[in-house]
C-alpha cells in the first residue's frame, strides 16, 4: 500500500470510528437528559466548491465558483453558528477545507457544488453525496434530497477530499447542470438560489436541532 493511500485508509477508519464514538457519546447524553443543551452544539460548516484559479464547471461566461459562492452565502445567513471555508473568490485546497471544518468540530459539513455533464442537454437535476459507510451522512443526505426533491437522488462515494477527511456527517450537494438550459436559468436565478438555500437549511435543522 502507497502512503497516501494508508493515510486515507486511516482517515476513513478514522470517520468510521469518530461516528460510533459519537452515537455512543449520544446515547449516553440521552440517558443523561442532557441532549437538548445547545451549548453541545459546535454549528455548521459550509463549503463553496472551488474558487479563484480553479472556476469548476464552465459554461459561456459562467463559472461554477461563482454559483456555489452564492448559494453558500445564502444558506450559510440562515445559521448563527457557522463558518464558511471561503467568503470570496479565493483558491482553497481541498485538504484546508477538510481541515477548517475539523478545527471548528462543526457538527454538520455541507459542501456546495454545480454539475456538468457532456451528455446535457438530457441530462440534468440535483444529486446529494455522502462519504461511504457514513450512517449519519447518509441520513443527512437524504434528507436534503428529499427537500430539493433531488431528481438524481443520493449516492455514496470514498473518492471526494472533502468527505473523506471531514470527521462530522458531511454531504456535497450538485445544485444542478450549468450546462443543461433549464437548470442553468434556475442555477443563476436569486430567487431558486434562495428556495434551495432555504430547503438545505431547513433539513439541517430538523435533523439537528442544536445546530442554530
Ligand atoms: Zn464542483
């Protein structure tokens, strides 16, 4: 086994083991009666893909750094207790997005990104990620698919940065293709930005009721 792939074997392991300590720390709170107690709460972290010199999808004149910005902004005004890992157009390695997150021991990472697909203008819709063998990312996701009404659904993956080093339930969420006609007119429209910022939220905070 190469290092780099022992170390994301560990980290992995790591997540794994981080989410049984964690329902086991629950449980325990629960017998307790202490679950309520918003000062267990440790917030939200929102993450806008890409940035700077890496734009990520591109279509004509629009970038995919700038819609994830926006929609990030919009999600992250709806929370007291939360830190973004840019606020501008800014390049951030994956590896400090994973690490921000981390060091604020956020309680719930979501990850904001736009989709493109050479197989548009037939393909398009939402899809919500979740890091692989995560029970509470999994439930995450769902959830926020479920309140998009995500046509593309959930799936899993251990190939995101992002989701394999973040040690909370996390989830990246693909907004849409910047490259399909009708998601693009929704994509770059103040109005869909603030329902789908509106719908993340709202999902978060009914399964999370600490996170404010
Ligand atoms: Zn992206």
């Amino acid at each position: 086994m190469e290092m780099r792939e022992l170390l994301e074997q560990v980290m992995a392991d790591h997540k794994r083991l981080d989410e049984f300590n964690f329902k086991k720390g629950m449980a325990t709170a629960a017998a307790l009666g202490v679950l309520a107690n918003p000062a267990m709460a440790k917030g939200l972290y929102v993450d806008p893909g890409h940035g700077g010199k890496d734009p990520g999808a591109v279509h004509q004149e629009y970038h995919e750094k700038d819609i994830n910005l926006q929609v990030a902004n919009k999600l992250a005004s709806h929370f007291k207790d939360v830190k973004v890992s840019r606020d501008g157009d800014t390049f951030i390695s994956l590896s400090n997005r994973a690490k921000g997150a981390n060091e604020k021991d956020a309680d719930v990472f979501v990850s904001i990104h736009v989709n493109s697909s050479d197989k548009a203008p037939t393909t398009n819709g939402s899809e919500v990620w979740y890091y692989t063998g995560s029970e509470k990312g999994k439930t995450l996701a769902n959830d926020i698919a479920t309140a998009l009404g995500s046509e593309r659904g959930v799936k899993d993956t251990t190939k995101f940065s992002v989701l394999k080093n973040t040690k909370m339930p996390a989830v990246l969420i693909e907004l849409g293709f910047i490259n399909d006609e009708t998601d693009r007119k929704n994509l770059l429209s103040d109005k869909w930005q603030n329902d789908v910022a509106q719908k993340i939220a709202n999902a978060i905070k009914n399964l999370y009721s600490g996170v404010k």
